[in-house]
C-alpha cells in the first residue's frame, strides 16, 4: 500500500513537471521519463483539440443533419489544408528539433521565422479560394443543392480562414521541436476553450449576436484558432519559450527556407495523398445519403477524439529522434521509438475493446436517428478492429518525420491508399454493393498494410542517416 502510494505521488510530481514545462532536457537521462514529460503536454494538447471537435459536432448536429453532413464535406476539403500545415509543420519540427539537439537555438530561431512566412503565404491564397468558390466546392463533393445552401456560408469561413489552421499548426509545432510541448499545449487549451463558450452563442444567437446556423460554427472556430495564433506570437516575440524571435528576424533567407521547403515537400505530399483518399472515401460515402454519411461523419470525430493521445505519443517520438540524432544519439532515438510504440499499443487496444460494446451508445449521444446510429456504430466497431496496428504504425511514421525522412511514409502512403485502399474501398462498396461496410473494411485494411511495411523499412535504419 505504502509503495502504491508513492508510485501514485511520484505520478503527479512528474505529470506537474510535464504540464509547466520544466524539463527540457531529452537527449540524456532516462528515456521512459523523456517519453512522459513529451508525450503528457501533447496529449492533453491532441485532446484539447479533439475534444472540441466533439462539442461542435453535437452543437451543429442540433441543427440538421444538413448542417453534419455539410461538416462533414467541408472538413474532407479542409484536411487538404491540414496536409499542407502537417507537411510543413513536420519540417519544422524536425528542423528545429535538430538544430536543439545540436544547441544551435539561433539557427532554430531562424528556422521558425521561415516557416511563419512560409505558411502565412500558402494560408493566404488558398483562404481566397474558399472564400470566392464555397458553393462549387461543396457542388464538387456530391453535395444536394439544399444542403449547398443551408451550408455554404460555414465552407465559405472556413477556409477562408485557413491562415488560423496553418499558422496554429506550424507554430506549435515549433514548439514542440524545440521541447517546448507544454506551451503547446496551453495555447490550445485557450483556443479550444474560447471555442466552446463561443460555439453555441453564433449558432444558435445570444443577445446582439444572431443565430447563424451551421456557419456560426466556422465563425466561432475561426475566431478561436486567431486567438490563439495572436498568444502563439505573443510567446515567440516575448521569449517565453527557447525559441525567440523579433521583427528584424521577419526577413528572407532563401537557403534555410529552401531547406524547410525540401524536407516538407514529402511530409506535404505524405499528407494530400492521406488526406485526398480521405476525400474520396467521403465521396464514396455520399453516395449512401445523409444519414450514412453524418453515422460516418460521427465516427470519425469520435474516432479522432480517441486516437489524440495516439498523436501525442507519435509527437513525442518524432521530436525525441530528431533531438537525438542532432546529438548524434541514433540507438537512444531508436530505443525511444519502440518503447513509445509498446506504450501506444496498450492504449489503442483498450479503446477498440470499448468500441466493440459500446458503439452504438456513443453514436447515441449525438444523434437520435436509427440509420445515422447504424451507420456510424459499424464504423466504429469496423476500422477500430486494426487499432493495435495503427499503434505502431502512426509512431513509426512520426518517427520518419522526426528524422526529416518524409519521403519513405510519402511512399508508403501513395501505394497504400491510392494504389490499394481507393480501389478496394469502390470495388467492394459499390461494385460488389455492400455499402459503407466496403468502405471501412478498406479503411482497416490499408492502415494494417501501412504499420506493416512502415515497420519493415523503419529497421533497415536508413533514416539514422539523413540530414537536415
């Protein structure tokens, strides 16, 4: 008892140091305790996220099931944009990283400011795009004209937006290649926070404010997400993390941002083949009607509500191999990789467990609609089935990134989802006509594929090699 007591206290004395960021230190020590302080700040910042994402889903999901579906649409387009911001954001995190391993805080300085003027430029002109064409967009993703016009409004602000979305990725992600995960993570707890309290208040009206529907969504997340960009800098301008920079530094230099570019094209490229298979898959699933396709739409939020303190634990890996190998540790980074993978494995499987028997309760609390039910519990229980995989697969391949090797999961992904998952989830699907089940079969299927291969190549060792 006494020693389950100070396992219990020592539990918290490191969950404290975690949260406020006090150890920064991750190329000595003990690995188990570096995997920890990482690993806690970004999860809670992976499920601050998620977590919001759920609460709007049940605000938007009291509107229509219109108002879900065209959520559900938008964000397919959207994670286009995420890619972008992932893919980016991966090179900073691995740039940065290195450059901390080699304590070299100057050239990870310089590396932030490319990547801000980097991504503000791409956020730019792809925001103008939504913002002209929001109801061929919609059009473009099988969308009924009711459901363009109860909706185009939220695509519309949106991506417009987008400079929030890429600028929130890529900032964080600087902190998190600089150790600095806790900072991270508090600024999503503000950006997240300010979401929820404004959510309901423009969907549904208060006081001056009118009740704008599914678009006040958009409204409300937009206006969160550039709070927190606005704090993001604030901490960056004010030196509050190990990364400064001021307005001198907002200059062009076309070598480290060449070098940014290089070793983000396959984390971008990585990124649109994922996330443009997701699109497809949700064209597929178009095909089936609303009520499938809010089910689905349901899943996948609750789905990535879950898999958070997966992403966590991947970003975890990420930035302790590229910290490593700038401090010529390889074995460590490597070591760091497995255990986080074993860690990863026993969460993953604990929660596909709790999918199979509680499935179409937790589509439930969402909506109250048989067929959305159905649709959605399927999901569920279907592509959780391969969540043991998935463990090893997103550490794995966040661990490639880490290292700037962003080209291998670039491979891996295009032979897997475009080569592979496209065809099966259509050919299944509609073809051989079973419906949503071809679809989330070929989810399941190709996520096993890619953890497979990942590991394969992953211990041929060649990402040990590569510099950034």
């Amino acid at each position: 008892m006494k020693q389950s007591k100070l396992s219990i206290k020592k539990f918290f004395q490191y969950f404290k140091i975690a949260i406020t960021g006090k150890e920064q230190e991750f190329t000595s020590g003990s690995i188990r305790r570096a995997i920890f302080m990482l690993s806690v700040p970004m999860i809670l910042e992976m499920l601050m996220e998620s977590t919001f994402a759920l609460v709007d889903m049940v605000f938007v999901s009291r509107v229509s099931t219109n108002a879900v579906a065209t959520v559900v649409l938008t964000e397919s387009v959207i994670t286009l944009i995420y890619a972008v911001a992932i893919g980016l954001s991966m090179a900073a995190t691995a740039v940065v990283a290195r450059r901390t391993g080699e304590k070299d805080m100057d050239g990870a300085s310089k590396a932030a400011v490319q990547t801000i003027i980097l991504g503000t430029i791409i956020a730019v002109s792809i925001g103008a795009l939504g913002v002209i064409f929001p109801k061929e967009i919609l059009s473009l993703m099988g969308a009924e004209t009711d459901l363009i016009q109860e909706g185009y409004g939220y695509t519309r602000v949106l991506i417009g937006g987008s400079v929030t979305v890429v600028l929130l990725f890529l900032i964080n992600a600087i902190f998190r290649g600089a150790g600095d995960a806790s900072i991270a993570m508090w600024i999503l707890v503000i950006s997240n926070g300010l979401n929820i309290i404004l959510d309901p208040m423009f969907i549904f009206g208060f006081g001056p404010i009118p009740a704008y529907g599914v678009e006040g969504a958009a409204i409300a997340t937009t206006i969160g997400r550039g709070t927190a960009v606005i704090g993001q800098l604030l901490v960056l301008f004010f030196g509050w993390s190990r990364i400064k920079i001021g307005l001198k530094d907002f200059v062009l230099r076309l070598d480290i941002m060449w070098n940014l570019i290089k070793v983000s094209l396959g984390g971008i490229g990585q990124f649109l083949i994922a996330t443009s298979s997701w699109v497809f898959l949700t064209r597929i699933m178009s095909e089936f009607g609303s009520d499938v396709l809010a089910g689905y739409g349901i899943s996948i939020r609750v789905m990535m509500f879950t898999l958070m303190p997966s992403w966590g634990m991947s970003n975890a890996a990420a930035t302790l191999v590229g910290q490593n190998l700038g401090a010529n540790q390889p074995e460590r980074a490597e070591k760091s990789v497995w255990k986080t993978s074993k860690y990863n494995a026993l969460f993953m499987v604990t929660i596909s467990l709790f999918y199979l028997f509680f499935a179409n309760t937790i589509v439930g609390w969402f909506k109250d609609d048989l067929a959305v039910i159905e649709a959605g519990a399927l999901s569920l229980q279907v592509i959780a089935a391969g969540y043991i995989f998935y463990a090893y697969g997103m550490v794995v391949t966040q661990a490639f990134n880490g290292a700037g090797d962003t080209k291998t999961p670039t491979i891996i992904n295009f032979f897997v989802f475009w080569v592979f998952q496209l065809p099966l989830a259509y050919l299944v699907a509609l073809e051989l006509d079973h419906g949503p089940l071809g679809v989330y079969l070929a989810i399941t299927v190709a996520e096993t594929a890619i953890a497979i291969v990942s590991i394969w190549l992953f211990r041929k060792g060649k990402w040990k090699m590569v510099k950034v």
